[in-house]
C-alpha cells in the first residue's frame, strides 16, 4: 500500500468547520510537503480548481500547477499527482508544461485527468463546459495529444475537438513513456476511457465490500483492451487515536451540522447535480467530500492497519487521506499507522 494524501490548496477540507488551522498559502503547503516526505508518505494530490470548492467560492485557492511546479524545486522524493481539466488547458501547451514540471521534479509528476463538474467555475472564468458524455469525448482526444507529444519527435493530429501540425515538445517527460496518469469516473463513459486511456483508477471512499467489484471490473475492462496492469486508489478521511472513544468523539466533531449552512453548501449541491454516482450521497456527508468517511479509516491505529490490510487485499494499492488539522494529524498517522506498516512488510 502506498500512502498519498491531499494538498490543503483550500485550507482545510471540511465543509462546516471554518478554521481548521491550516493556510490556504504557500508557505503552509510547503512545510507540509517537505515534512510529509521526511515521515513516510509517498504521494500528494494536488487538486485543481479555481474556485474554493470547501470554504466557500469567496475564499483563497492555490493554483495547482504553479504550486506543482515550485514543490518540485523543493522536494527529492515525493510523487506530485496534480489534477488537471481538459478543458480548461490547450493540450499541447500542456503537454509542454507539464514535460517541464516533470524534468524539474526528476520525474515525479503524475496527473490526475478529472472531467470537470463545476459548471459556475467555467462560466466565472469564460470556458465552455461540457455535458457528461461530451466531457469524457474530449479528454479522450486530449490524452490521445498528450501520448502523441510526449512520445514522438514531431506529431500532427486531426480530431473533432484539437488540431495539431507537425508540433514538437522537447524536452520529453523524465518518466517515461509518460508521466502516470490517474482519473476516476463511475459513469460508463468515464470507466470506458480511463481502462483504454489511463494507468490508474481512483475512487471515492466505500467500504471495502462495495470497492472489490469495482476493482475487478476495472481489471477485466483494462484486460479486454490489451493493457498493461492498472493501479487502484481510493480517497478516505482518516482519523486515528489511541481509542476508539476518542476517535468516535472527534468524527462527532467534525461532522456535527452548524445552525446556519456554511458558504461551501450551494457548491455541494451544485457538484450534486452535476455527477452520475452509481448511489445517491447522503446529505450528510456533505461535511467530509469525496465520500471519505464510507471506508471507516477512524479508531486506534491497530483497527486502521486492519482495515487498511482488508483493502490491499481487494486490490487497492493508494490510499488518498484527508485529514484536519494536517500537518499534526499527519504526522500522527505517519507514527502510528504508515511507519509501522512499512516496518511489517519490510520484515
């Protein structure tokens, strides 16, 4: 199992709890990583949008591409997955851009192709928005330009949507043949695309009966289209103490419902009503995104490492953690969960 976790690019990731301690800035975001990699942890996902989804659509949002670029200046080891829209990036000024984040990184840029959700954010900032099926379409022919790029001297290319003559893109990615590309999807369309374009499934939080199917469907859809084997990662929240009293307290905590709706709650619906999720999200969830709480990753560090081990098993192999306040709730799970499971399976 490897551990990754999300950049607080909007201070913090609970919807109805205003200040949890952790800078929408630079300085935070950076003290964060180069500790994460003294602790353990292998992977950060960077999300993309420019808008703040979680505190509201008023407050700071990094940029995840330019905070990419200066954390691969600053770290040695860490893998940096950054998210990235299709369409609201050229695909071959990407691919460009990303080749020279990569060789900064020494080939630690990973992507992280999300087909966008926010209509309101795309209007804000005067980009077309798809329909669902027209989305997954286009990331099709924009991952088609990205391999075209990064794997060819010079390459032309004539679809619906881009158009290329001859471009050239040099330096190439480090990683080669391409930097890993991660994307998820429940739809069929996105399923289709991501087991014949992408390297790595990611997941919203479920308990490990519900992700088990899903990870063998995608292993027999990746084997039908001649692919090599693909990675498995599911986001989670985690919350471990030293009982499961305190533990059960602190969920109590963070997912107790304000008098008054909090300023991320009209994205929440928003977002809602823009996806096709195989099962309706309760409206209570609404505290802790992308379904973090489903997996049950909360209680002492031994019930983690079990429950942890029961998802390696059904074939997950990322775990992608959220968690509040960061950077000492990280380094508490790095001691008490990664370091020693590290330790078991070295032995």
């Amino acid at each position: 199992m490897r551990f990754g976790y999300w950049m607080p690019v909007f201070g913090g990731w609970l919807r109805n709890i205003e200040d949890e301690g952790m800078a929408a800035s630079w300085d935070y975001v950076r003290r964060l990583t180069q500790r994460s990699e003294e602790t353990g942890w292998d992977l950060s996902l960077i999300a993309e949008l420019n808008l703040n989804d979680i505190k509201g659509i008023e407050e700071p949002a990094l940029d995840a591409w330019s905070t990419a670029a200066a954390l691969a200046a600053v770290t040695s080891e860490i893998e940096l997955m950054v998210a990235v829209r299709p369409n609201f990036h050229q695909p071959a000024l990407f691919a460009k851009q990303a080749a020279n984040i990569d060789n900064i990184s020494g080939g630690r840029l990973a992507l992280n192709v999300v087909s966008s959700w926010w209509a309101d954010e795309a209007t804000q900032y005067g980009l077309q928005f798809d329909q669902h099926d027209d989305r997954y379409a286009r990331t099709r022919e924009w991952l088609e330009v990205l391999d075209g790029l990064w794997t060819q001297k010079r390459f032309s290319y004539e679809g619906e949507r881009y158009r290329l003559k001859d471009a050239i893109c040099e330096p190439k990615p480090v990683k080669q043949p391409r930097p890993t590309i991660y994307a998820g999807g429940e739809s069929e369309s996105a399923k289709t695309m991501i087991a014949t374009q992408c390297d790595a499934y990611v997941m919203h939080g479920d308990p490990v009966e519900a992700i088990r199917p899903k990870v063998r469907d995608m292993e027999e859809r990746r084997a039908r289209a001649g692919g090599t084997d693909m990675q498995f990662g599911m986001a989670a929240y985690a919350i471990v103490r030293d009982s499961e009293a305190e533990a059960k307290r602190e969920l109590e905590r963070i997912t107790a419902l304000p008098p008054q709706p909090p300023k991320g709650f009209d994205n929440f619906e928003q977002w809602l009503s823009g996806t096709e999720l195989e099962r309706e999200l309760k409206l209570q969830e609404y505290s802790v995104s992308n379904r973090g709480l489903r997996p049950n990753l909360v209680g002492t560090p031994e019930q983690i490492q079990e429950r942890i081990a029961a998802y390696e098993e059904a074939g997950l192999d990322l775990l992608l953690l959220q968690m509040s306040p960061q950077a000492e709730e990280m380094d508490r799970f790095a001691a008490q969960v990664i370091q020693p499971m590290k330790a078991a399976a070295a032995a």
